[in-house]
C-alpha cells in the first residue's frame, strides 16, 4: 500500500464517521467515566470522551506506535502522511535510477 492509498482510507473513515455516535459501555468503563467526569468537574460525558480520544492519539503518536502500524500496513509514516510525500520524494533518491551492482565495474 502506498501513501494515497492511507490518503484515500483515512478520508473514507473521516466521511463514515457521523457527527454523533452511541458507544455501549461496560461497568468498569462507565465507573471510570463517572470518574474522570467528576475529576474534571463536566456533566458533559462527549467531552471526556473526546478528551479521551486526543490523549490517545497524542500517545500513539509520541511512542512511535502510529508509525509502527502505518509502516505495516501502508509502509509510510505518520510524518509522511501530514507532509503529503514520502521520504524518498522529499530527499529526492527516487530520482536516481538504481544501481547495477553486478555491472558496476564493468567497462
């Protein structure tokens, strides 16, 4: 897969997504819910969600692990994905052909 391919999938999911959406809870994570609503002194359980939602991307991103699953899957990174080029299109080596090791000394 390739950088338009996650442009093209990201974009796919961004437009199923709707403006709201229900999620069942279990106990342990309504418990942890309420919590952190009271913590954070909000009656608005979206916006812990929401909080949640940024947090965990924020730590997927620092810890390497949203690159580690992208370069699986579409082998680019995350930094390739907001620049909009690969790493070979910024540093220019697509441009050179390959080398032919096996006639390389040959006259």
């Amino acid at each position: 897969m390739s950088l338009d391919d996650l442009t093209d999938d990201v974009q796919t999911a961004y437009s199923s997504l709707d403006e709201e959406f229900s999620v069942s809870l279990d106990r342990e994570t309504r418990n942890e819910l309420a919590m952190l609503g009271t913590a954070f002194d909000t009656d608005d359980p979206e916006e812990i969600v929401r909080r949640a939602i940024h947090m965990l991307f924020q730590t997927t991103v620092e810890t390497g692990n949203l690159d580690f699953h992208l370069r699986s899957a579409y082998d680019v990174t995350y930094d390739e994905y907001l620049s909009g080029m690969t790493f070979e299109e910024m540093t220019g080596a697509d441009q050179f052909p390959q080398r032919d090791d096996e006639r390389r000394y040959q006259f």
